[in-house]
C-alpha cells in the first residue's frame, strides 16, 4: 500500500515559500484540511499536484495559461516543484522540478515510473472540475472516463483507426470518382458501355487491321501498334499538323472553364481590413467556447452572483455581463469564420487552377507552342506567381500585415485568360478544319488520337482499379477491427461502471438520503456507432436522462462527488490519497456535514 507522509511544494503558482503538508501527526497518520483566504495558495497544491501526475494543467491550459505561467512570478522560475515522501518498500518519494530549458518537461525524480502505476485514476477533484463533467456532451463524457478508467490508449488506437479509416475511405471516393472518369473518356472513344480489357484490345486491332499493323493479344503491347502507327503519322505532315491540333483542343477543354479571381480576392480583402480593425480582440477568441459554457452553466446554477468561470463573486448582473462578452466575441467569430470560408475558397481555387497549368502545359507540339505564344508565356508567369499567393493566404492571420492579392498582374491575367475561352477554342476548331480538307489524312489523324487518348485513359482506369480493389480490402479489415476494439471498450467500461455502481448509490444515497424522490444514481452507456455515456437518475420511479433535467445544482454535485469518490476507491486501491479542492465548501451549510461524514465513515482509510 503506497501511503503519502509528506507533500512540499515551493515557488509554484501562488505559493512562494516552501509550503509543507506533513501527513503523519505523532506516529499516526492523518488527513489535512487546509482553509484561507482566496488567494493565498490553497488551489496552488491541487494545480502541483496535477502537475506532478500529467506534467501540465489541464483546466489552465483552456484558460490560455501555459507552462510557461506555473513558476511563481517572484521566482524567475528557479527551484519551482513539488516533492513528495513515502512510506512504502520501494517508493520513497517522487519529485517535480520545473525545467526552464523545456518548460512542458519537467525533470522527474525518485521512483517517479512505479508512482505513476499507482495513480490510475485522478484522485485531485476541484469544484469547477465537479460541475464540468456533469455539464459535459455525451461524446466528451465517454472520452473522459474512457480516459481515466485506464482504456486511453485503446481510445487513442481508436480515434487512429478511425483516421485512417476517414481518410482512407476519401483516398477511395477519389479513385472512384477518377475511374468513372476514365469510364466515360474509354466509351466516349470506344463506344463500349462495359468496359472489359477484350473489348479495349478489339477496338485497337480494328485501328491495327486500317494500317496494316501487327495485331495484338494483351493489352501491355499496345505500345506497339502506337509505335507503328506514329511512324506513319510523322511521314503524314499535314496528319501530324492535324494530330497535334486536336490534342490542344482536348487539353483546352480540360483547361476551360476556370473561374475568375479578382473579385474572389477583393472581397476576402474586404473581410481582412474589417477584421485587423479590431486586432487586438482577435486572441481573445480562444475565450469563446469558455463563455459559451459559462452561460449555459449558469442556466442551471441556483448562485448566479458567482462566476462559473473564475468562482468569484461578480458584483452587477453576471448573466448580463457573460452574455454581452459571449455576444462580442461571437460577433468577431462570425468574422473570423467568415474570413477562412472565403479564404479557404480561395486558396482551393488558386490549387485547381494549378492542376489546370500542368494539363495545358503538358502541349509538346512546337507549332502550338508558337501559334500560342503570348498564352503560354502568361500561363508561365502565373504558375511561378501562385505558390507564393498561397503561401500569403495560409498564412495565420495574426501574422499577415496586409493582403492585397486583387492588385497582382497575374490575377488580372487570369481573368483575362478565362474570358478567352470562346476565342482560343474557335480559333483552334478553325486550324483543325484547314487541315481536314483530305478524308484520308483526317481519318489517321483521328485513329492516333483515339489511340493515343484510350491508351492514357485505360492505362489509368486500369492503375485506379487495382488502388480500388486495395484499398477497399484494408477498409473491410479496418472497419472489422474497429468494431471489436469498440466493442472491447464498451465491455471495459460497461465492466467498470456495474463494479462501481454499488459505492455510486451508497455514496449518492449517504448524501442524498433524505430526498425520497431522487434515488438510484447510475451511469449508462450509449452503446452504437456513437460514442457516448449519460447520467440517469431515478425520478418518482421514472427513469431520468439526462440526470440533471430533474436535480438541483447541489444534487447534480452530489452525483458527480458520489462517481469520482467510487472509481477513486475502485481504481486506487492500492494508493488510498486524495485531494478536493473547494468541494465540501460549494455544498450548502446543510449538505457540508454529510460530505464530511461520508467521508469520515466510508472513506476513513484514505488521507485527503
């Protein structure tokens, strides 16, 4: 059994001197209860002794307070930790040091890795954190008993599974949205609806049998009949013209149409001028979500003269207070949001536009090159200029001083070329028909193309259905492999759950005992595709969910106490320690009693 006997902690957070909290009185050993002011430290032992277990502090973290933060401000961060001793016959003590060189890695000391085998579950619970999880979403309250019922690292193998199953699955709808592509491109040359490699090869030997080329029997040699087939175009001048003709003309209608960018460019710079006006307020989005709980909280708090935030009494009206600073911030959100759907629009359209340079720049035949000079010398500038734009817009917004895009010459050269269209693709459609004066010389020229066009196309169609056929397999394995280890997840936690049910009502009941209405406390699982637990509560032998639609701010604390007391005394059996910060206080003068008996008499073997 790993019992504590002493816990210093020095220069963190409120505490400056050396504060010492000695466990053992005379030869017995005891609890503590430490009272005060506010602000004079009290928290600052919980906040330690979080920091000791998970090297950080969770609810600061929420708050924009980082490691950085934890060293008393007089201290320069030098000798800033937590020490704690032992009774035990292989761990005597454990310590924190702050670590100024890698401030999210404290330097760890004693026989630190055997400690932490016996702090399965978190035995610190602070007020704010009680409220917390009873206000949680279904989803967040599975992650977090998840967590602290010892499945983390299933649940983290969970969510990497899904991951990889999300992004798998989009891998797969590309490769199938390209495959119909190549489908429709094959019958589109073909005219064959079903398309099989027998079928492809047919239509390539009856263009073989027209010029007298060897026939063949798989598709991997039509190489071949392309070869041979070349040789007589290249004897075939105005042929060739022709075949050169027309594959600018495909590539020009995969270019086209493209969209235009200037205005797209000058409305985002709009948004971002309006938005750098008030800069200042900008990082105070990160409070949004803080607010957002904050006044859903205080809908169900009977006190609402104190701040669910900061557990501090707010002199004026603090749900009006709450409310102007939630509606603020939404405000500046609602421009920030609207900020990044455009930008990201924007940058989307910059990367397609790419895609579209390498198609048109593909062209090799040199008379088009020179016919098309002025377009692809503008193509050429634009495609150095875009990299360099898209690095502007993903860009963080704090760090951007200004944007102006729509000012750019090969943003209005864009436009330009989009409104070229009509003219680039006639003037084309005239050069081919110049060349097709002569059937025959139109007829080889059309047979290459065609050959050449169904040779990328199947050869792509053929690359796609082999990543299909692959990638569809791991999905199958994957799916079969999620299931089961959610499966294996949701017995752990439905185990866990029926072993603590019985402390969960005894501890409930011990509090709740004289409320005949409200009785049989119990946590349930969700089981399905989504993740999820509730609180339920029997009320007038109706059951409740959630629990709280029927409890008040005091039974709602009473039932998270009752789960946090259970699975401390489940999982922490061996290391019978905890710490409460300002719980037995937040219970009203005629409940503090009962907190206090509950645990004199059901927890008297443990030191808190």
């Amino acid at each position: 059994m790993l019992k504590v006997n002493k816990i210093t902690v020095e220069n963190f957070r409120g505490i400056k001197s050396p504060v010492t909290l000695d466990f053992i009185k005379g030869r017995n050993a005891t609890s503590a209860l430490i009272y005060g002011r506010n602000g004079t430290g009290k928290s600052s032992i919980v906040d330690s002794w979080e920091w000791l277990i998970n090297s950080k502090i969770e609810f600061l973290t929420k708050e924009g307070v980082s490691e950085k933060d934890y060293p008393h401000k007089l201290s320069n961060g030098n000798n800033v930790y937590i020490d704690v001793e032992f009774s035990h016959t292989r761990i005597n003590s454990v310590k924190a040091l702050y670590n100024k060189t890698k401030v999210t890695s404290p330097i760890n000391s004693g026989e630190y890795d055997e400690f932490k085998n016996y702090t399965i579950y978190p035995n610190f619970l602070r007020y704010s954190d009680l409220q917390e999880f009873v206000f949680k979403t279904k989803g967040e309250k599975y992650k977090y008993i998840a967590k602290f019922f010892g499945l983390e690292k299933f649940t983290k193998n969970q969510s990497d599974l899904q991951a990889s199953f999300t992004r798998i699955s989009t891998q797969l709808a590309q490769y199938n949205a390209q495959i119909e592509v190549n489908k429709k491109a094959i019958t589109a040359i073909t005219k064959i609806q079903d398309v099989d490699e027998a079928k492809v090869i047919s239509f390539v030997n009856d263009i073989a049998k027209k010029y007298e080329i060897e026939e063949i029997t798989e598709y991997k040699h039509i190489h071949k009949i392309e070869k041979a087939l070349s040789e007589i175009v290249k004897g075939n001048p105005i042929a060739t013209a022709l075949n050169q003709w027309n594959s600018f003309l495909l590539r020009l209608n995969q270019f086209y149409p493209i969209s235009k960018f200037k205005q797209d460019c000058e409305d985002l710079e709009t948004v971002f001028i309006d938005l750098k006006k008030d800069e200042a307020n900008i990082t105070k989005l990160i409070l949004i979500d803080l607010y957002t709980t904050a006044k859903e909280t205080l809908l169900n708090l009977e006190d609402k003269s104190t701040c669910p935030i900061c557990d501090k009494l707010f002199e004026g009206n603090l749900e009006e207070h709450i409310a102007l600073k939630h509606k603020t911030l939404e405000e500046l959100n609602s421009k920030k949001q609207d900020y990044i759907l455009k930008r990201d629009a924007l940058i989307n359209k910059f990367e397609q536009f790419n895609h579209k340079i390498a198609i048109i720049q593909s062209e090799k035949g040199q008379r088009v090159k020179e016919s098309f000079a002025l377009f692809y010398e503008d193509i050429d500038k634009i495609e150095i200029q875009i990299p360099k734009i898209l690095s502007t817009l993903k860009t963080q917004l704090k760090d951007l001083t200004s944007l102006d895009l729509s000012v750019l010459d090969e943003v209005s050269k864009i436009d330009t070329i989009s409104d070229m269209e009509i003219t680039y693709k006639e003037s084309v459609l005239d050069l081919i028909k110049s060349f097709s004066e002569d059937e025959k010389t139109t007829k080889l020229a059309t047979d290459f193309s065609n050959l050449i066009q169904l040779k990328v196309a199947y050869t792509s169609y053929l690359r796609n259905e082999k990543k299909i056929n692959y990638l569809s397999n791991i999905c199958d394995k994957l799916g079969v492999l999620f299931s089961k280890l959610t499966e294996f997840i949701q017995d752990q936690i439905q185990h866990t759950f029926t072993q603590i049910q019985t402390d969960l009502i005894d501890c409930y009941n011990f509090l709740e005992g004289t409320n005949q209405y409200l009785k049989n406390p119990e946590i349930k699982l969700v089981v399905g595709k989504n993740k999820a637990v509730e609180l339920e509560i029997d009320f007038v032998n109706e059951k409740i969910i959630p629990a709280y639609k029927f409890m008040s701010e005091s039974q709602i604390n009473s039932f998270g106490l009752s789960i946090f007391l259970a699975a401390v005394k489940h999982f922490n059996s061996n290391f019978k320690f905890m710490i409460l910060d300002d719980v037995v206080n937040s219970f009203d003068a005629f409940k503090r009693p009962k907190v206090a008996q509950l645990l004199a008499s059901k927890f008297s073997d443990f030191k808190s």
